[in-house]
C-alpha cells in the first residue's frame, strides 16, 4: 500500500509517452493561422475556417491536409468519396494546441466531390470538415450581360449610370468562383460561392458613374473570363438627313446628285442604292447607272446609319432606248427635286421629243380657214337683208303707179 502512490504516477507517465510517441508520428509546422475556438481542417490550396471549401484539384494531383485543434485531444480524419463510401486516413492520434499538422499528399485517381472530416476519436463528433473538389480538365467559365459579351473576353455593351446591368456567368465545372466588377475608382465583389458546371447564375450591379467597368470571373488567381462595359449618359439619337439635288436622264442613263448627313453624333452614314432592274449598290453621291433597255423604273436609296437609324428616298423613272424616238436628236428632261425627310417621295420623268409637239400644226391650220370662211358668208347674208329692207322714195312710187294705169286704160 505504501507504494501506490508511486505505482499510479508511473502508470500516467507511460500512458502520456504512449500518447506522445502516436502524435509524433505525424509531421508537424508552424501555426500559420491562429484560431483561439475550436477545431479547424483545410487543405493547402485553401478552407480555413469553419466547413469551408477546401479547393480543387485535377485527376492524379496530390492534396495536403492540415488541421489544429484547441485542446489535447484524440482525432481521425477521414474522406467520404463521390459514391458515398469512407475512408479513414489518418488512425486515431493525440494533437494538442498551438500546433499545425499535416498528412503526406492523397492521391486522387478520379473526378468528384470529397469531403474531408476532423473526428474526435472518443466522441465521434464532427470537429470540421471541408469539401474537395476534384475535375478532370481545365476550370473554364464565360461572362456576360444582356447586351453582348458571350465569348472570351468579349465586350459587354454600353450602359447608362444608375440602371441595374444584368450579368450572367457559367463555368464548365462545379467549383467556387469569385465575381468582380472594377473601375477605376476601385472594385467590389459582386459574387462569391460555388458556381454548379454549366448553369447559368445571374447577379445585378449598378454603375455609379461615367466610365469603363471590367467584370472579372475568378477561380482562384486563374482569371476564367473577363468582360468590358461602356458606362455612358444616353445620347439622344436621329435619323441621317437625306436630301437629292438633282436627278438627269438621257436615253437609257441616269444621274442622281444630293448628299447625306448623320443625325446622331458620332456616327457614320452608308448609301445604299436599289435601281429597280435587280441591281443594288453601297457607294456616296452622285451615283450613275445605264439600264439595258428603257421601262419605267422604281429608284430607291437608303442611307444607313451606323445606329441603326435610316432614311429613304423614291423615285419612278421613265427611260427610253434614242433608236425608239421619232427624232433622231432628243431631249433630255431635267427635273430638281429636294427632299430632307424619311417620306416616300414619288416622282415621274416622261422624255419628249420635238416632232411630238409639231403633230398639233395641221389641225390648228384647218381650224382657222373654217372660221375665216364662215365669217365672210355670214358677212355676205347680212348683206343681202339689209339690202331689202331699205325705205321706197317718191320717185319709184310714181314710176310704179304709171305703170298701173297705163295697163288699166288698156284694159
């Protein structure tokens, strides 16, 4: 009995190097975290703190487990693979506090998901666990907005200030990426989590004010896409100003003169010209063409703004083969019109000749000589009535009344 004491002190002393020879066969380095609460696991490519994830790997590369815990005690680690199944990696071990630990590098042989657990070997409680993520190709991702940017590092549109932007993003894999908007005044985390492979997430920024914003898609360090917006004030836009001067024909050519200005500032203006005959053609005034053979044509030019915005003209032509008129030297009409608006204008050319106009001779002649002669028979007529109705004088009266007696003493 008197050496009791002295037995129970040896035994808790050979308990405690047993303990201690087990722990020290895991190696050991420096805190390079300090957490004062709790357990923490991670792997050297990220995860500390709390069920954190622990990064991502590809097929056949090595991932290191660290983990600490806040008082001695004994832990397990183990992984649970992608079907479910768990495995232990390191036995049951005494770690104490202040001190990091880490496992030699596990090898993973094919893609998932993995989560590794720090277990309290007596308790059997979950002390912390992370999520290992392992691929087999490269992490690829896309960003983009409603006005454009889908592709590698394509531009994204032009936004006003104060609107809310629409922004899309996917990655090819599930992993944990990181969403940044940056302008030149700073940037701001717009998105931070695990992004599942091919779904499209979507977030809404603001742009505060005039300038570039460059939307950055993060896996890590590794940049997986980036895209450019233009943050602009609107500009208030019009249609380009269209405004023919002048429009020749001669036989079967003709010539339009005129020009064409860009409303909207900054931007440019393309004429494009339809003949009617099947014949289409870009190119500024003034524009010629020559048909193959005379008809009546419908002329149309468009000028094209670099917005968007356009403005139109009309016109109908009437055009002749020279062999097909009368004379043999024609002439050309010449009509100027103006127009500055985006209204059908229509208008018609009729080429004459000079025998044209002579065919009306003959008749005017005709009609003359009929009215010279009716004028003189019905001078004549008037004549002849007022010739009878002139008063008798005393002269014929007697001349009349000798006659009369001189045929009764006869009698």
């Amino acid at each position: 009995m008197k050496h009791f004491p002295l037995l129970l002190l040896l035994s808790l002393l050979l308990a405690s190097t047993i303990a201690l020879t087990g722990a020290a066969n895991l190696p050991k380095e420096l805190p390079r975290y300090l957490q004062t609460q709790g357990a923490d696991l991670w792997s050297d490519r990220g995860g500390e703190g709390l069920n954190v994830t622990c990064g991502y790997y590809k097929v056949g590369e090595g991932a290191v487990i660290y983990f600490k815990v806040p008082s001695v005690m004994y832990v397990e680690l183990y992984i649970i693979r992608p079907d479910g199944s768990k495995v232990r990696i390191m036995n049951a071990s005494m770690a104490g506090p202040g001190t990091v630990y880490k496992t030699p590098p596990i090898l993973f042989i094919d893609a998932g998901t993995r989560i590794v657990q720090l277990i309290g070997a007596r308790s059997h409680a979950v002390l912390d666990s992370c999520k290992l993520y392992v691929m087999k190709g490269v992490v690829g991702g896309d960003v983009w907005t409603e006005n454009g940017g889908r592709g590698k590092d394509s531009p994204g549109g032009t936004f006003p200030p104060l609107s809310p932007i629409k922004v899309a993003f996917k990655v090819n894999v599930t992993t944990e990426v990181e969403l940044k908007a940056i302008t030149p005044k700073g940037e701001q985390v717009v998105f931070e989590g695990v992004a599942e492979a091919g779904k499209i997430k979507y977030v809404y920024i603001e742009a505060l004010q005039e300038g570039l914003l460059t939307l950055k898609l993060l896996h890590g360090d590794a940049i997986l896409d980036t895209c450019q917006l233009m943050i602009l004030l609107p500009v208030e836009e019009y249609p380009p100003s269209l405004e023919v001067e002048r429009i020749n024909v001669d036989g079967l050519s003709v010539r339009i003169e005129g020009k064409a200005e860009s409303g909207t500032p900054n931007t440019t203006v393309n004429l494009i010209w339809d003949w009617g005959d099947g014949t289409r053609e870009e190119g500024p005034f003034p524009r010629s063409h020559t048909y193959k053979e005379g008809g009546t044509y419908t002329i149309t030019i468009m000028a094209q703004q670099s917005d968007g915005l356009s403005s139109n003209f009309t016109y109908v032509v009437r055009v002749k083969k020279p062999a097909e008129e009368r004379a043999p030297k024609t002439t050309s009409e010449t009509r100027t019109t103006h127009s500055k608006t985006t209204s059908l204008i229509t208008k018609v050319i009729t080429v004459t000749s000079k025998t044209e106009r002579r065919e009306g001779f003959p008749y005017q002649a005709v009609a003359f000589l009929l009215g010279a002669l009716v004028t003189v028979v019905a001078f004549i007529l008037l004549t002849r009535f007022l010739g009878k109705n002139q008063p008798r004088t005393a002269e014929a009266v007697r001349g009349e009344a000798s006659t009369g007696s001189g045929q009764a003493e006869q009698g």
